[in-house]
C-alpha cells in the first residue's frame, strides 16, 4: 500500500502489452491509483508516436526526462503511464 512518505516521482506504467500483445494491468499502478485521498482529477495526453507527449509532459511535471524519450523510431512509453506521486493543482 501506497502512503505519502513512500511515493515514487518517476512514471508507472499503468496498461502494457506483454508478447502476444494482449493488454496487462500492472498492479503496482493499480494500488497506486487506489491510495490517492479523493477527489482526484486526471491530465491525459495522446496522439500519434513520437510528436512530444512525453517532452510534454516532462514539461509539465518536472523540467527533466522522467517519462522516457528517444531520438529514435521506437516507441518508449507505449500503453497507459501513471506519474508515482499526486500533483497538487492550484485552483
């Protein structure tokens, strides 16, 4: 179980395909999720491979590469990906 002195700041990957391309839920993300007090709100970010989500979204959470990048054709965060650590937003 999660708790605020043991979250992690690096992306998790929440929906990945093992080899036979069949979609997994990873557990840890899952119980991640469960222990975040309510009410929780969710930023999601899609589109086509390589145009910038993960730049962005580095952007967004912390000025540095924690959603991994590549200058190459392969993709590096394919699936769903949660950020380890709650993001307080200012109302």
């Amino acid at each position: 179980m999660y708790s605020s002195q043991n979250y992690i700041e690096k992306p998790i990957n929440l929906l990945y395909f093992d080899s036979l391309s069949h979609a997994m839920l990873n557990e840890q993300a899952v119980e991640f999720i469960k222990s975040i007090p309510k009410p929780i709100s969710i930023m999601s970010i899609t589109g086509p491979y390589r145009t910038g989500k993960s730049y962005l979204l580095n952007s967004i959470i912390s000025g540095e590469e924690s959603f991994p990048t590549s200058s190459t054709t392969s993709s590096c965060t394919k699936g769903l990906w949660v950020w380890g650590k709650p993001l307080l937003s200012v109302d």
